[in-house]
C-alpha cells in the first residue's frame, strides 16, 4: 500500500470532462491495490484568469510543488485564440508551469492498439506492434539559445546550445526508462554536422558506459525520419534535443491514430505532469464527445513513471485495449465500420474503461 497525494488540474474545454475520467482511473486502481491516494484540484488556464486573473495562480504553483504528482487536461479559449494582442493568455499558465517546475523531459509514448490499426494511412503489417517511448530533451536547444538579427535585419540566428548537465539529466531518464522495457535505446542527434550534436553523443556514449544491459543505437535524425515510417517496430526508446523531438513526435503521432489517444508525461527533478497531447477542443467542449483515452492513458503513465507501479500502469493499459476489442469507439476512432451503437460518449466509454479495471 502506498500512500500519494495526486492534484488534478483540469483546465478549460474538455480538459475537464477528459480529466474527470482519468480521476475515476485513479480511484479505482487506489481501491483495486489498497492504495490511499488522496486529491485536491487546483485551476489554471482561461478558469484561472476567469477567477483570479492569473493563467498559473501562486496557489496552483505551490499545490502542485505540494503534490506527488498532476494530472492535468489542457488549456485554450477561443476568445485568445484570433487574439493576438491579449496580455494575459491561458497558455502563459501552461508554459510558465513548465518552468517553474523543471519539467526538462518531456515523455511521448506512441502506443498503437491494434484495433485501430486500420484508422492509420501507414500499412497494417508495417504498423502492428509498434510501441515508442520518445524522450524529448524541453528546456534546452535551439529554442532557448541566443536569437536575434543582424545586417539591418536581413540576417537572423537562433543558437542551438547544450551543455553535459542538460544532456546527461535527459539522457539519465531515458536509460532508466530502456532499462524497464526492452533494453534498447535509439539516441537521435547530427553529430555529423553540429557542434552540440557531438557533444550529445559523447555525453550519451559517456552514460552508456554506466547501463551495459541497454544497447544503445546512434541515429542521425534524417535517418530516423526515415525510419520511422519505415520501420516503426525497429525503435523502443528514443532520446533526442528538443527541435528534433518536436519533429519526429509529430510525425510519429500517425502510428497511434488519433490525438484523443495520446497521451505525455513532462518530468523533471520535482512533480511530475501528466496530460494528453491534445487542447481544449472548443468545437466540441460541453457536448460529451470527448475521447478521455488519452487522459486515461496519462494517469496510466503517472502511475508507472511518478509513483513506480508498473502493474497498475499495465492493469489500466489493458482496460483500454480490452474497450477497444470490445469494439467500443468514441467518435474521433469510429469508422465507416463502426456500429453506431458501439460509439460513446466521454463517460459512458470511462465507465466501459472502469468495468475493466
Ligand atoms: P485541439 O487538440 O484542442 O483539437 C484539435 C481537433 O482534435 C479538434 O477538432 C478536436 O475536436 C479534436 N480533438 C482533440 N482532442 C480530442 C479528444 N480527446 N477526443 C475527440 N476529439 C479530439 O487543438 P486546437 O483545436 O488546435 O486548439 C484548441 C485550443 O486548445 C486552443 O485554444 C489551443 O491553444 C489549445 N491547446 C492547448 C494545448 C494544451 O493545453 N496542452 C495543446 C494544444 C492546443
Ligand atoms: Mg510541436
């Protein structure tokens, strides 16, 4: 029995009937396991500014410093969105948690059901079984260093920058996290032009030393572009900097299908967060449609990464495939096949999903 304190941060749209959900999740496996989780609820996001004019109130920050880990939905309002000019934003809550956080890692796992494999445009049989836990390095790169312009603003840099400490504290996670799956590790650099790619691999040959039950392969990310359309069966973990991330997990999001189905953990030395991919989806907030899966899924990967239960982890996994198998949809996974009667809305499914925990 393990005793936790979880806080669950819903935001605006449907990150609230997402969230919801992934509480339910939460409870049943406390009940299932004998463990005592205990929850607060904290705003952020357009119903924080709503409340008290502030995206990431100070009480929120200290709550979720407080808690051993957050679950969190998304945040967006359409009255920013063909704005601008707005000072204060929904998404300002979002990234100034991130930092005050920590939150350097940034977890995307690219999970495909198999009963989803026909809603992809990439071949079943290339497809099937295809199952990545990406490591994207969050506060460093390209997107932190210098920038600016020069020759009467006809000329513009962005300085990609690593330093050892940045590259080994991702690197670290990523290994920990091969050593648990199946001990293979893709590491995603251009140490054959840049300067911070080379010192990438070296830190990252360098931590290799220290995990010699992983076995580490060393990709040039055009390569891994490639092969990840290709061959996506060939990778299990993957580290890479965060320009790099940003790219292939986009790209790689395709072989799970639907963005209702993805879900991320961002980790740093403090609390952990757990979100879906997706945002708060105005078109279809309030109606009940939402797909919660990746909300579910998140609070699977809480499980597993912030509090170290890997069975309760796979135990909610399961449930997840199993509804799947069942042959229950929500709309955004439905197709043309797909009986009418099996395609449900947010907490009908969540409770599809909770029978088989
Ligand atoms: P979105 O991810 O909210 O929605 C994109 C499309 O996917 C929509 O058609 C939506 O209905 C659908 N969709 C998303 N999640 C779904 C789910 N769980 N089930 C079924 N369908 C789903 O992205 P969009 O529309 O570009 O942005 C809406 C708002 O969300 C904006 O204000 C944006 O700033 C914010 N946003 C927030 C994020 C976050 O909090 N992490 C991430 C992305 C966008
Ligand atoms: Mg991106």
């Amino acid at each position: 029995m393990a005793k936790k304190h979880i806080l669950i941060v819903p935001g605006d749209g449907i990150g609230q009937e997402v969230t919801e959900v992934g509480k339910k999740v939460l409870e049943k496996i406390a009940t299932k396991f004998g463990h005592d989780f205990t929850y607060d609820e904290a705003l952020i996001g357009h119903v924080a500014i709503e409340a008290t004019g502030d995206p990431l109130p100070a009480e929120t920050l200290e709550k979720m410093k407080a808690s051993d880990a957050v679950l969190f939905g998304a945040v967006g309002h359409p009255k920013y969105d063909n704005d601008p000019s707005a000072k204060v934003r929904p998404e300002q809550g979002l990234l100034k948690m991130r930092k005050e956080l920590g939150l350097y890692a940034n977890l995307r796992p690219i999970k495909l059901f198999d009963e989803l494999l026909s809603a992809s445009s990439i071949k079943p049989e290339i497809l099937k079984g295809a199952d990545i836990l990406f490591f994207r390095e969050l506060t460093g790169d390209i997107y932190f260093g210098e920038k600016g312009r020069k020759n009467n603003g006809d000329t513009a840099y962005d300085v990609a920058e690593y330093s050892r400490y940045e590259v080994e504290r991702i690197g670290r996670k990523a290994f920990e996290a091969a050593r648990t799956r199946k001990k293979h590790l893709v590491s995603v650099d251009k140490a054959n032009v840049l300067e911070s790619s080379r010192l990438w691999r070296e830190v990252i040959q360098k931590l290799a030393l220290e995990y010699p039950d992983v076995t580490v392969e060393y990709q040039f990310v055009d390569a891994t572009a490639m092969l990840l359309i290709k061959d996506p069966k060939r990778f299990d973990v993957v580290v890479t900097a965060n320009l790099f991330g940003d790219i292939l997990t986009d790209e790689a999001s395709q072989i799970a299908g639907s963005m209702g189905m993805l879900a991320s953990a961002s980790i740093g030395d403090g609390t952990g967060v757990y979100e879906p991919i997706h945002g708060s989806a105005h078109d279809i907030t309030g109606k009940g449609l939402a797909n919660p899966m990746a909300s579910v899924l998140s609070a699977a990967l809480l499980l597993d990464i912030s509090f170290g239960m890997k069975a309760e982890s796979e135990v909610v996994i399961n449930a997840v495939d199993q509804v799947l198998k069942k042959g229950f949809r929500t709309g955004d996974i439905a197709d043309a096949t797909t009986d009418k009667s099996m395609i449900l809305g947010t907490d009908a499914i969540g409770e599809e999903i909770l029978k088989l925990i």
